[in-house]
C-alpha cells in the first residue's frame, strides 16, 4: 500500500501522509482526529506519529538508474520512505524526511516516470 501511494504522488499531496511504523495515513490533508491508512488496522495521533526523520539514514545504497533526463541526478531510492536521496561521500544514504508528497509538479512527474520505468 505505501509503494503504491508512493507511486501516486499527485494524488498523495492530497492526502495526510502522517507515518507511524510503515503504515501511512490516507486521510484528507489537514483531517481531525486519529490517523488511519484506509484497510489498516493501525489508529495513531500525532504524538505517536514517527518523527519526520527517515531511519534509513547512514543505509548503504547505490545510485538509482536514470532517466533520460538525467532524473534523479545520482540520488539513491530510500528502500524505507521510497524518497529519492542523496549519498554521502560513503555511498550510504544522507540524512532525510520522510517521503510524503513531492515538493513540484515537476518532481511529481518524474517521480512518476521513474517509477513506470524501472519499477521496483
Ligand atoms: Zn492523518
Ligand atoms: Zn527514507
């Protein structure tokens, strides 16, 4: 379910994104109440809610294939949050947010292409 929303990501932006333990909130943007990832058992608030920080920091990776574009110019896909990352100088994952939602239509789009292309 978070790949495919991850896949997704305009109509991602739309949605809440709040994270607890791999799950994902699909409710509204901005909703009331309790998070919940529709078909998920799983109920949180905001306090238990995992920080905005992504765990994989420091995860080795290598470089995600590009497209023709050059997209995503040497990041690396984060095997935890599906976010595109940069490397540091050791070939491991730099510090980072969580995916949740892409910052430009621009991004959204290749993000997207990135994903019909090479898939996981
Ligand atoms: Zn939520
Ligand atoms: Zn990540």
């Amino acid at each position: 379910m978070t790949r495919t929303l991850a896949a997704l990501p305009g109509a991602a932006r739309r949605l809440c994104l709040s994270r607890r333990n791999g799950e994902i909130c699909t409710r509204e943007d901005g909703h009331r109440g309790l998070h919940h990832r529709t078909g998920g058992r799983l109920l949180w608030n905001d306090l238990q809610a995992d920080p905005p920080e992504c765990a994989a920091a420091g995860t080795p990776a290598d470089p995600a294939p590009t497209l023709d574009d050059g997209f995503p110019g040497g990041r690396a896909v984060c095997p935890v949050c599906w976010a595109f990352v940069a490397l540091t100088g050791e070939g491991a994952l730099a510090p980072h947010d969580s995916w949740r939602g892409d910052e430009s239509r621009h991004e959204a789009d290749r993000r997207r292409a990135w994903f019909n292309a090479f898939g996981w």
